[in-house]
C-alpha cells in the first residue's frame, strides 16, 4: 500500500510540474518591425520592414521558452524610394546576397511586466547575441473566436557588430530596434 501511494505521489508531482506551453503566430497585419537611427546627428530616421513572420509560445506561468522571426530584408521601408534603394543595396542591407535577417531566441528571464528575451540575431550573414527588453501589452479573445496576445520588445544594436560599415561613424552606428508584436494561438 506504502508503494501504491508513493507512486501515485510521485506520478501527481511530476505532473503537476509539467508546464503547458501555448503556441503564437505573429499576426503580421497587426505586428510592426521598426528601426530608429541617428540622421548625422541631425534627427531620426524610422523606418520599418513590410514583411516577416514569425512565432512564439508562451508558458503557463507566462514566461516565453522559445521565439524565431526572419525578416525579408529587401521590405525595408522608410517612405523614401531613393533612400530604400540604397538601403538594400551592398552599403547596408545587401538583400540579394542576404534576403534574410533572423532571430531565434535562446533564453526568457521573466519580470513583472514582460521580461528580457535573449537571442541570436543574424544579419548580413554575422550571427549576434541580442537581449530584447519584453513589455506584455495584453491578451485575450479577439471578435472572431480566437485568442491574442501582444509584446512590445526593444533593443539596441551596433550595425557596425554585423559588417554594416558604410558612412559610420559620420552615420551613427547604434540601431534601435523596437517589435510590436501581435500573435493569434495556433
């Protein structure tokens, strides 16, 4: 009997152990990819990418066990057609040589409000560990039938990190970059 109960013990505390994880995809109708940089110091230029996808699970206790987004880096748009040309090109993007900048997260230190996802970001063919501060917006049913939730995430990055030299530092190398992503559970 001793063992009988010490097994059903044993099986009660390993399941309820267990963390469930709910799956995401980003929603890209309703999730912007943004960049900030430095104008040769005399304003802001933001500009954002058009296309990316993505996904993302969230654990029961909130917290976020993995992440991977790629982006199309010849989406970059900053409402300017010369400027995006150039962009793509080899000075900055190169987005024929490399059509793809991603992110594959690697750890999630959960805090009060969001927490701080730790990654790899591979741009221009250099991989970088990155660490995005996370800010939970909210979650919830949608109006048709699904469930949501959002982050907000930032980070700075130094382009010149991953071979994009081009201009600096006349062009400030410091990148921010914010994601304001939606997910709709798979």
């Amino acid at each position: 009997m001793k063992l009988k109960q010490t097994l059903v013990a044993s099986i009660f505390f390993l399941a309820s152990s267990i963390v469930y994880a709910d799956n995401y995809k980003i929603d890209p109708a309703h999730s912007t990819v943004q960049f900030i940089a430095n104008h040769l110091g005399f304003s802001h230029l933001v500009g954002r990418f058009n296309t990316f996808e993505g996904s993302f699970s969230v654990e029961e206790d909130g917290s976020s066990n993995q992440a991977v987004m790629v982006i199309d880096a010849a989406s970059v748009d900053t409402n300017h057609t010369k400027r995006d040309d150039h962009l793509r090109s080899p000075d900055f993007f190169n987005a024929k040589e490399f059509p793809k900048i991603e992110f594959a997260s690697t750890a999630f230190k959960k805090t009060e409000n969001g927490g701080l996802l730790t990654g790899k970001l591979s741009l221009l063919g250099v991989t970088k560990p990155v660490e995005f501060k996370l800010t939970k917006i909210g979650e919830g049913k949608d109006p048709w039938g699904g469930y949501r939730i959002g982050y907000n995430a930032t980070t700075t990055i130094n382009r010149t990190d991953f071979g994009m030299n081009y201009m600096a530092p006349a062009i400030p190398v410091e990148i921010i970059l914010n994601l304001f992503i939606e997910g709709i559970k798979e």
